[in-house]
C-alpha cells in the first residue's frame, strides 16, 4: 500500500458503513475527482464534508485546525491523482513498446 492510500480505503470503508469520520468526510470530499479516477466511492456521501471536517479537526486540534485540514487536502489531491495515473498508464504508450516495434 502506497502512502496516503489507507486514509482513501479507510474513508471508503467508514462511508459504506455510515460513519462519519476524518477519512469519511475527506473522501467525501475527493468524490467527484475519485471517481474520474476510477473508483468505486459508496453512496451517499456526507453533505458539507468541507465544513464539518474543519469542524470536527478544530475540536481535535484547535489552532492547527487550518495547516491540519490544508495537509488532508494536499494527500488527498496526490492520492486522485496517483489513481488516475495508474489508470491512464495501462492503456498508454510505452516507449518501450515503440522501440521494439520500431526495429521490426
């Protein structure tokens, strides 16, 4: 497992079980942009997730709420991204397959 990528499987998890939680509201979040990637997010996701994840890291982390949710968001836009490459690699060109083919 690559990091940042249990905190996606997590959130996936808790959502499919209806429990709203740190990993739950940041995937929640990333729901649009993750599933271009090609995941599977379950339904429903949590309404305001930007709000009550601020919310719910003030109460846990007072003043480094901001730097705490800001350091979430940076995971979770690397995560969608590394998923959505993974994605586009398998049908995308190679070049080593053009350099074999080139010396047919």
């Amino acid at each position: 497992m690559k990091p940042g990528e249990e905190i996606i499987n997590q959130g996936m998890a808790d959502l499919a079980e209806g429990i709203e939680t740190v990993a739950s509201l940041l995937v929640s979040i990333g729901a649009p942009r993750l599933r271009r990637s090609g995941l599977i997010i379950p339904f429903p996701i949590i309404p305001f997730p930007e709000h009550r994840l601020y919310d719910l890291l003030k109460s846990r982390h007072a003043d480094g709420a901001h730097s705490k949710y800001n350091a979430l968001i940076r995971r979770l836009v690397t995560n969608s991204r590394r998923y959505r490459e993974a994605r586009s690699t398998t049908t995308a060109w190679s070049p080593a397959r053009r350099s074999s083919s080139a010396r047919c």
